[in-house]
C-alpha cells in the first residue's frame, strides 16, 4: 500500500517493453497450459472474491483501484485454476463488529461508519479520514469488512481445515492502526486475520513483501511471540510510512520477533532473492510456524507509479514458492499495486505459485515478467 504521490514523467501514450519469464530451475512441461500437482496440505486453494468488491470504488483521485481482484480473476478463470478437485472460489463474507473490535476501536469505527453514509466532520482527521491517502468516500465501510471479513474467512477456513491455500487479493491493507486511517488502509484484515490465527494456538508467521512497510502489522505485533512479522521493503528513509528500519526488532516478549529488511531503490530480482533466501528462509525455519500469512503487493514491481524497486514478478513467483516449499497451509493477500495490469497478471502468477501448478510456455509468458512504461 502506499502514499499517493503524483507521478514523474509527461501524462498519455507510453510504449511497452515486455521482459520475459524465465523459471528459475528446468521442469519438465506438458502439452497443456497447465500440469497439476497434489497439494502438499490437507485442503483446496480457495480464492476469495465476489464482484460486489467492485462497487465500492476509491475515489477517482485515489491511485488505489479495487478492480485488480477482478482483473487477476479474469485472467484465471480461462485457466481452469478456480474450480475442480484442488482449487474453488468462495465469496467474501463481511467482519462482524466483534471481529472489528479485536483490532479496532469502537469511536474509530463509527466515525467510519458515518463517513461511509455521506457524513464528515472536520475532527475527524484526527483518525486519519479525509486525507489525500484515505479519502472520504460513500462505501468505504462496505468495502472495508468485505476485505477484512475475506481475509478472516480465510484463516477460519486453514483453522478448519477446509483450505491449505486461501487468496484474498482484496486484501493486504496492512497500514491501518486501531483507530487510525493511513495509506489507502481504513482497516486492518492482516491483523484482524493474524489475530484469528493467533487465538486459536497457531503459530503465525507474517511475511511482507509489499514496497510499503507493513507498520499497521508490526505495531500489532511488536510485543509477541506468537507472530513473527518479516518484511521486505524499500527503504523508509525513500518512501512512505518511513519506517521499518533493521533496529526494529520488537520489544519484550516480541524482542526479536519483528525483522526489516529495508531494500535500495533499483534492487533488481537477483539481490532481493538472495535477501529472501539468506535471511528470510533461514528464519522461518527457524521458527516453526503453523501456518504462513503472506502480504503480496505487487508495488515492488519495476515502473510502479508509486515506488522505486526494480524486480519483475518472477522474483515475486520464486519467493512465494521458497515459503511454499516449507509444507505450511499459506492465506495470502494482495497490497499495493498502482500499475494495474503488471498486479493482475503478478496475483494471477501469485496464485498458480501457490496452487504449485506448473504452466507451459505459453502460459508463462503470458503472467511472467513485468511491463515497462516509458515517455
């Protein structure tokens, strides 16, 4: 997720320069777009979505557009990955007040509540509403506990063992705070589902690999055991919400349970991929986590509007299959992303990563690789 900033660079027509996937390691490929693999869990794949996310549009000044959901699904239904044996959709259902009040607290979220049905008053930038990052909008609350209730349903759903995989690309507004708007985020499913996870005797461990620190996550968590949060991102000292530094360790019980991994601007595939690898791995397995909650903002991507890293989703494909690899039920989210055909193709990648399907050729340069815009 991310501060809104205008872009650089003149407005209108822009050429595309496509850059290839290439798969890390050889694999053996099938005539058919697709080869299936049992998953490793007990479980289907299960993405949550359901159109009427699509209504409850960010004002046309805000660069956040909820339609990218839509979009990466539009692109996998064609598939075959969101039905059969292994894999189902199911639409989202909406985070009760109890649910929001977990995180959340009751004077914030009524003054939402009242916002979302047309109202405003000027104190209420004290919550962070009316801002140029959290716009007030007619809707914002419908939204909202449609994307945090997606995201709890989730973990409800690995909690029960009906999903060893659950996608809620609504989701990811990981900058959020109790009572405070902030960065495109009004309120917090990463929490709210962590918390979920957490309660009922799991082990969680959080990865980030949104551009934008998860601060609304780690604040949640700086003190606990019970949730490890690791984040990859750009530095703050070059992009909002300026924190996430490696001192930030957490405190207390939490000491050593939060870790940052603050990047250069142009970090490229191969540097951030050996980030993931030598520390990123090393810790979760380390730590032992029961289940996996992983942010996948798709803003890290080379040319996003917003942000200054330089990778192509296919370093986003390999890290998601590195996490994979550990043989944990995984609930992931979207984030950030604000070049909107680059983040439905990376969720769409995102999702057969997850999945472990296998695509050939074709399919692969269809979803790999990142579009460069340039004047």
């Amino acid at each position: 997720m991310a501060r809104w900033r205008s872009p650089t660079g003149p407005a209108g027509a822009c050429r595309s320069i496509r850059r290839g996937w290439r798969r890390p390691t050889a694999r053996l490929r099938s005539e058919a777009p697709v080869r299936r693999r049992a998953m490793n869990a007990n479980g289907k794949a299960v993405f949550l979505y359901g159109p009427e996310l699509e209504t409850y549009p960010y004002p046309p000044t805000c660069p956040f557009n909820t339609s990218r959901a839509g979009k990466a699904r539009a692109i996998l239904l064609p598939m075959g990955l969101l039905s059969g044996p292994d894999h189902a959709e199911a639409p989202p259902m909406r985070a009760g007040r109890h649910v929001l009040e977990a995180f959340h607290t009751p004077d914030y979220l009524e003054v939402l509540e009242r916002m979302s049905a047309g109202e405003y008053e000027f104190d209420w930038l004290a919550y962070g509403l009316g801002t140029g990052d959290c716009p007030a909008f007619v809707g914002v609350w419908d939204y909202s506990v449609l994307a945090c209730g997606a995201s709890v349903q989730g973990a409800e759903m690995i909690l029960r063992g009906e999903a060893a995989v659950a996608f809620n690309p609504s989701g990811g507004l990981h900058h959020a705070f109790p009572s405070r708007a902030a960065g495109f985020c009004y309120l917090n499913d990463v929490v709210l589902a962590c918390q979920t996870l957490a309660a009922a005797g799991r082990r969680v461990l959080f990865v980030d690999i949104d551009v934008h620190h998860g601060d609304g996550v780690q604040a949640a968590f700086y003190d606990r055991d019970d949730v490890m949060t690791i984040s990859l991102h750009q530095d703050g000292r070059t992009l909002f919400p300026g924190t996430g530094f490696v001192e930030e360790i957490g405190q207390g019980a939490g000491r050593g349970y939060a870790v940052n991994l603050p990047l250069p601007m142009g970090t490229y595939d191969a540097a951030y991929l050996r980030a993931f690898r030598e520390v990123v791995m090393p810790l979760a397995q380390a730590y032992g986590p029961d289940v996996i909650v992983l942010e996948i903002g798709a803003d890290t991507l080379a040319g996003d509007p917003l942000a200054g890293l330089g990778l192509t989703n296919n370093a986003i494909a390999e890290a998601i299959g590195l996490l994979r690899s550990l043989g944990r039920p995984i609930l992931a989210t979207g984030g950030g992303g604000y070049n909107i055909e680059n983040t439905a193709r990376t969720w769409a990648l995102a999702w057969t990563v997850l999945c472990g399907q296998e695509l050939d050729d074709e399919a692969s340069a269809g979803l790999g690789g990142v579009f460069l815009q340039t004047p």
